[in-house]
C-alpha cells in the first residue's frame, strides 16, 4: 500500500491519496510482513528488494495469486503471477 499511497499522492494528491487507503481498508484485508519474510527477502532472489518482500510475504501466507505490474520480474511455480488485467479476467470467470 504504501508504493500505491505514494503514486496517487505525487499522480493527484495527498487528500486523493488518504481517501482511497480508508476505501482500501473497507474492501481488502491485509497481512503482516514477519521477520522471517524480511530475513528471506535479503537474500535477493530477484532484482528488486521490494519483489522479494511481496514474494515472500506471498508464500508466507499461502497467498494463491500476486499481482504486479511487471510479471517477468517473477519467476516462480510456487505462486500464479498475473497481471491486474488477468486478475480481474480470473475474478469474473469464477463468477
């Protein structure tokens, strides 16, 4: 949340920004980073630390799908790595 935070604050504004993370906080739940998460991330497996702590973090909680903007960062069979366009495909198939 925190990088999405930032890119509404610099895109529109503070205010913009507030309100959609009270709106994020009513639509999703959000899990905790552990200590072990941040240990693991360390060891770079990808190019970015911040791919690493979403990685991580995802196997940590047996999360079934990540979401990125850039998919060739990842490279896993441990976890379906979709883009949001997929994402939303996936969600209204299983309507």
């Amino acid at each position: 949340m925190a990088n999405t935070y930032y890119i509404v604050s610099k895109t529109l504004n503070k205010k913009i920004a507030d309100e959609f993370l009270k709106d994020s906080l009513k639509l999703f739940s959000f899990i905790d980073m552990t200590e072990d998460v941040i240990k693991n991330s360390v060891n770079n497996r990808y190019k970015d630390f911040e791919d690493d702590l979403h990685y991580f973090t995802s196997l940590d909680n047996s999360i079934d799908f990540l979401i990125t903007r850039n998919k060739k960062d990842f490279k896993t069979e441990k976890i379906k790595i979709v883009d949001a366009e997929e994402f939303i495909s996936i969600v209204n198939f299983m309507k």
